[in-house]
C-alpha cells in the first residue's frame, strides 16, 4: 500500500511538472500544424516576378484608331476680328485705319487617332462672320476731307480657300500648320467729305473680295474641356492688296482673326 501511494505521488508530480513546463514556453510555437505556416517564395521566383512587372511597365500602351467628325461653333463673345486697312492714292498721303468686330461662324474639322495614339486634325472647312459692324476713317486736311467706310453686320465672309490637309498634332493639342489661304467676300459702303474727295469718290460701293488671300500660317490648340472639344486659333492674320479704282487707288488689308470655338 505504501509503494502504491507513493507511485500516485510521482505521477501526479511529473504531471504538474509538465503542466508548468508548458506553460512557460511561446504557445504560439507549439501545436502549430506545419501546413499553416506561411511559406515565403524562394529568391528565383521573387526574381522572377520583378522582371516581369518591369517588362509589362515597359509594353507599349495601344490605341483604339479612330475617326471623329466634329463641328464647331465660333464663340461671338471672345472671337474677334481686326479690320486693318490702309488706303494709298498715287496723289494723296496712304492713310491707315483699324477697327475691331465680334465674329460668328462654324468649323469643320476630323480627327483621328492612330493605333499608336498619334492624332491628326484635319480642318475641312472655315467659315467667319463679322457679328457686328466695322467703321473705318481715312482723312486728310479739311480741304481734301475724309474717306469713311462701313462693313455692314453680317457683310464681310472670309472661307477657307486650302484644299482638306492634314495636321499633326504635338503634345497638349498643338499645331502649326503654313501655307493655308483664306477668301474674303463683302462690299463697303463708302462716303467721301472734303472739296477734292467729295467730287473724286463722292458715295459709292467698294468690292472687298479677295479670290485668295496671302499664305496664312494656322496655329492653335485642340484640348478636350468640359466633355466636348475646344479649337482655338489665336492671331490668324490674312493679308491682301487691291485696286479700288482706275486711278490707281489701293486698299491693303490686313485681317487678324483671334478665333475661340467649341463643339457643337
């Protein structure tokens, strides 16, 4: 009986012992099935996967080609046009004169994109309006007088004259395109004042048209804004020089288009 008690002793020693043992260690390193723990990736597949995220950076983004046709509508309330003209007798001092008119209008325009994201404008057609009317002033002495001209609202037209052709366009919607020329239709109604000019020129009718204006170099912005497309041609100036009689009598113009659109 005694060998029996103290058997009972040593096991229930040995089982507290071991109790106590385990408690003392880290739980979180005991127990732990081997099929949890995390399994890092060995240095050739990390290797591996950095290469190729590098090599996907380095692919070359594609485009979708496409052709859009868009239409544009001249903003009146920014868009301009400068009348400068300069009127030269063979008798009489050249005399100069400037006025400034609100225009309106439309363009007509394509744009395309190409599989590698390259956009070309083409600019079919332009069509300008003065929206307001333009009055121009030469005078002399009081003995000569002054020649006075009004371009009435919705007289003077100016179109493209330059057969389609095609535009590049640089980063932000810029381009620069050379060699466009433009057509100027419209008449002047003109009065003379003064002793010499009033029985010279008296009250009559000038012819402004141009059949085809100097080269003109086109330059602008096309940018996205406002979930529709924006054409800007700032400072678009079109020349020309013509007789107005048999005299000799010569206007030359110079016409600066400051023009702001957008899609309509």
């Amino acid at each position: 009986m005694p060998e029996t008690r103290q058997n009972w002793y040593a096991a229930a020693l040995l089982r507290i012992t071991f109790v106590a043992l385990t408690a003392t260690l880290p739980s979180c390193h005991l127990f732990v099935n081997p099929t949890e723990q995390t399994i890092s990736d060995p240095p050739s597949a990390r290797v591996a996967s950095s290469s190729g995220s590098s090599s996907r950076s380095s692919v070359v983004r594609k485009f979708i080609p496409s052709v859009q046709h868009l239409e544009f509508q001249i903003d009146s309330s920014i868009s301009t046009g400068t009348i400068d003209l300069a009127l030269d007798h063979d008798s009489l001092a050249p005399r100069r004169s400037v006025c400034e008119c609100p225009l309106k209008g439309t363009i007509v325009a394509k744009l395309q994109t190409s599989a590698s994201g390259v956009q070309t404008l083409t600019l079919e057609k332009i069509e300008l309006v003065t929206a307001g009317e333009g009055k121009l002033e030469f005078a002399w002495s009081p003995i000569i007088g002054s020649v006075r001209m009004l371009i009435p609202e919705d007289q003077l037209k100016i179109s493209s004259k330059s057969s389609d052709s095609v535009i590049q366009l640089s980063e932000g919607g810029r381009f620069s395109h050379p060699g466009y020329h433009f057509q100027v239709d419209g008449t002047g109604q003109v009065e003379a004042t003064g002793l010499v000019l009033r029985k010279k020129i008296g009250d009559t009718e000038t012819d402004l048209t141009i059949e085809e204006t100097e080269a003109v170099t086109l330059a602008g912005t096309l940018r996205r804004k406002d979930s529709s497309w924006h054409l800007e041609l700032p400072g678009t100036v079109m020349k020309d020089s013509f007789e107005i009689d048999e005299e000799g009598t010569t206007l030359n113009l110079i016409f600066t288009g400051n023009i702001a659109s957008f899609e309509k």
